[in-house]
C-alpha cells in the first residue's frame, strides 16, 4: 500500500549564518568568483558600498565560494592577488569549520 508523502517532511529548511565582509573583499569576490542569483546581487551591491557589511549565507554558499576562491587563488596574475584570495578562502574555510 502507497502511503501519501508529507510535503512538510519533504521541505528542506537551509540553515544561514552571519558572514562579515567589507567592500574590498566583495569586489573581490565579484571579480574573481562565478556566483549567481540572490547571493551575486547582494554581494555585488554591497561591493560599491564602503564598510563591513553582514551577509547571510548557507553552508553550500561558504563551500562554494571557498572553492572558487582557492582555485583563483591557485592561478592568480599576482602574488599580492593570490595572497588576498588564499585569505579570504582561508577566512570562509574558518566559518566553516566553526559552524560544524
């Protein structure tokens, strides 16, 4: 016998975490990182605003962004690029491992 699926089991609730960024680091990220959607539009407005900025994002958010951010760092045009990219890897990589 079939039963029905409860689709309030089904519904997956993602979990969003405190994210401090400042202008520079969001053009960073902008620049270097294939993001999209809500997330590429608030970083990208946020970018063009001076300050630290807090930004709520999920754990596959971090992941990805910290993936991007090593690879790019990886195959940078300069060390002072490469370094300022491994460090904001290095700072989402943190988030993470404080968040598990």
């Amino acid at each position: 016998m079939l039963y029905p699926i409860n689709k309030i089991n089904m519904a997956k609730t993602i979990e969003k975490y405190p994210v401090e960024l400042d202008d520079y680091e969001c053009t960073l990220i902008i620049n270097n990182v294939m993001i999209f959607g809500t997330l590429k539009a608030t970083i990208t407005r946020l970018s063009k605003q001076e300050g630290t900025h807090n930004i709520q994002m999920s754990l596959d958010e971090m992941g990805e962004l910290s993936g991007w951010l090593a690879a790019e760092s990886n195959h940078a045009e300069s060390q002072k690029k490469s370094d300022e990219l491994g460090e904001l890897c290095d700072y989402f990589e943190s988030l993470i491992l404080n968040v598990k």
